[in-house]
C-alpha cells in the first residue's frame, strides 16, 4: 500500500520517529544559516594579509570592493579572508612569488637615495 501525504518532511520523520519508525537512506537537510557579512576595516585587511604574506596593498584590495559595494560578480560578499587569498595567489600566478607590491619598491629606492645622500 502507497500513502501519497504532503507534509513538511522534517515534520514526517519527527511523527514515525514517535512511533518508532525509522526511514533509512533519508538524511536530513541542514539548513544553511547565513550570517550578515561585515564590511572588514583596512587594519583588519592590512592584518591578515600579512597573516598570509599576501603582497597585495590592503588599500587597493579595499578600493576595489568598495566601488563593487562588496558584490562578487552579482552576488554579495561572504567571506573576505577568502577573497584575500585569492588575491594572493592571482598576484602569485601573475607576478611570481618573490614580486613585492609597488610601495614597498617605491619605499626601498627611498631608502636607497637616502642611504646615497648621506654617504656623499
């Protein structure tokens, strides 16, 4: 004999199991509770990528979401941690490992004409 019910499944198992009735090969759904993202502030940003040594500067990591309103293509930012360390291994893949972000270059020639102006 074959009941067609329409009930809420949870709802079903929940009455068989008060009778003690069990239903093999059913596993029960989690549901996926989603917590509000929270825009990170750029020390946070700056933290963690120091964390992953990720060369990016956090200042242009922040930029560029700020201007997408932390979207990811047409869905919302989930997890910006994440979203750093694609950033880390895209500028790896692109650049090499060894390549450091543009300031810091800027601030070793710095330190290289300072060094050279004193010793004249």
């Amino acid at each position: 004999m074959i009941l067609h019910l329409k009930l809420d499944t949870d709802k079903l198992l929940a009455k068989l199991s008060a009778f003690g009735i069990t239903v093999e090969g059913y596993e029960q759904k989690k549901k996926r509770v989603s917590a509000k993202f929270v825009k990170p502030t750029v020390e946070e940003v700056r933290g963690y990528m120091r964390e992953v040594t990720c060369p990016v500067e956090a200042e242009v990591f922040m930029d560029f979401y700020e201007s997408k309103n932390w979207y990811v293509g047409k869905n919302k930012m989930v997890d910006w941690k994440a979203a750093v360390r694609t950033w880390k291994r895209k500028h790896e893949e692109k650049y090499g490992k060894t390549r450091k972000p543009q300031r810091a270059v800027e601030a070793d020639i710095e330190d290289i004409l300072a060094r050279a102006e004193r010793e004249e």
